[in-house]
C-alpha cells in the first residue's frame, strides 16, 4: 500500500512561505478540475497546469493523484473543524441550543456547493474506488458524533435521565438533522436552503429529538 504524506510529513524546505503558496495553488486547482472531470478523468497534468506550475512541483508535495485528493478532502474540513471547536469552548451554553448549534454548523458544511460536489464525485467514483469514500471518512478532523453526545448527556443530566448509549443517539441525531436538506440539495439542483432555514431546521429536528427520547422515568434504552 502506498504511504500518502500528510502535511506534516513534508521536508522544511516544503513549508516555507513560497512552498506554502504554491501548495494551496496545487489544492485550488486540484478542487476546480476533480469537481469538473471526476477523479478518473482527472490527470495530475492538468492540475499543474491550471495551478500554473509545473508537474514536478505537483509531484514534490503530492506523491500521487490519491494523495491530492485525500489533502483536498481534508482541507474541506478544516473550516467546519475550526467552528465546532469554536462551538465546545462554549461548554456553558444551554445543551439544548448547544445541540442546535452544533446541527446546524454541520448542515451549513454538508449543503455548501463544494461539499455537495465533492460528495458526488465520491459517490459515482466509490464503486471504482472505495478508498476515496474511506478517506473521507477518515479524513474528518473534529469528532462531530462525540461533541453531539457529549451534550446529550449534558441535557439528559439535566432533566434528570441518562442514556445508555450517547454516541448511538448522537449517530441518530445527526443522521435525522443532515440527510433530508442534503438529499434535496443533491436531486434539485436550484435548491439552496439559506441560513434562516437551516437554523430553523437544526432547532425543530433537536426539539422533535430530545422530546422523542425524554423518558417518563429512568434510563433511555
């Protein structure tokens, strides 16, 4: 199996200033033509070309066409990884619209376009190749299931219950919170859910949630 680099992998000579520039060239260009052609009919050719680099620079930072993939997948994540440690810091919160907080950060990041158009390339792409889909679930940098369950202890302590399995119901949760805008997202193209109707899912879908699983009594199994 082939060792693809991470970031921090890289010789010094590669996380310079310059070295840096040019790497995010390399990323934008490598998201711009996998999200045009796919990931089979993309070639790394291409990719410095419309970096405006050469391929041997391509080659210095990336060892193949997987490799570029799976750094354009994890750059992806950043910003959302970014927001939800934003979002724990915030450990006072009441749990209730912490969760709510937490759904929607998540449905901003799933029904963006570039998101959206990633996750197509992967699903026509995962039959040829199911390390892409595998990367990408390996790729996520913040663990989304833990925060969530994490706060629906905290919100089962609260009223007085607990749960016999939080990363279970987190999964849950989040599978309720995420899969109706993306689906609608992915089949009607013209669909593009706005801030304010987002948030207002990620309240109703935690509302409806927390009330389904508030038991009259003991422990929620």
């Amino acid at each position: 199996m082939t060792t693809i680099p991470t970031t921090d992998d890289q010789p010094e000579a590669r996380r310079r200033p310059g070295a840096r520039a040019k790497r995010e060239r390399v990323l934008d260009a490598a998201v711009q033509v996998f999200l045009a052609n796919g990931f089979d009919q993309t070639s790394m050719d291409a990719i410095a070309a419309r970096a405006g680099v050469s391929k041997t620079t391509v080659y210095a930072h990336y060892a193949d066409k997987f490799a570029l993939f799976r750094a354009v997948v994890e750059r992806s994540g950043r910003s959302l990884a970014v927001q939800m440690d934003e979002t724990r810091l915030r450990a006072g919160q009441d749990p209730q619209a912490r969760l709510a907080e937490l759904l929607l950060i998540v449905l901003e990041g799933t029904t963006a376009p570039e998101f959206l158009a990633f996750l197509r390339v992967m699903v026509s792409e995962s039959a040829r190749h199911p390390d892409l889909t595998d990367w990408a679930a390996a790729a996520e940098l913040v663990d989304v299931i833990g925060l969530i369950a994490s706060t629906l202890e905290d919100e089962a302590s609260q009223h007085g219950y607990e749960l016999s399995d939080p990363r279970m119901f987190a999964t849950l949760l989040l599978r309720m919170a995420v899969s109706g805008p993306q689906l609608d997202c992915l089949l009607f193209t013209k669909f593009r859910p706005d801030h304010a109707m987002l948030e207002a899912h990620a309240r109703w879908i935690t509302t409806i949630f927390l009330h389904g699983i508030e038991p009259r009594t003991g422990k929620v199994s």
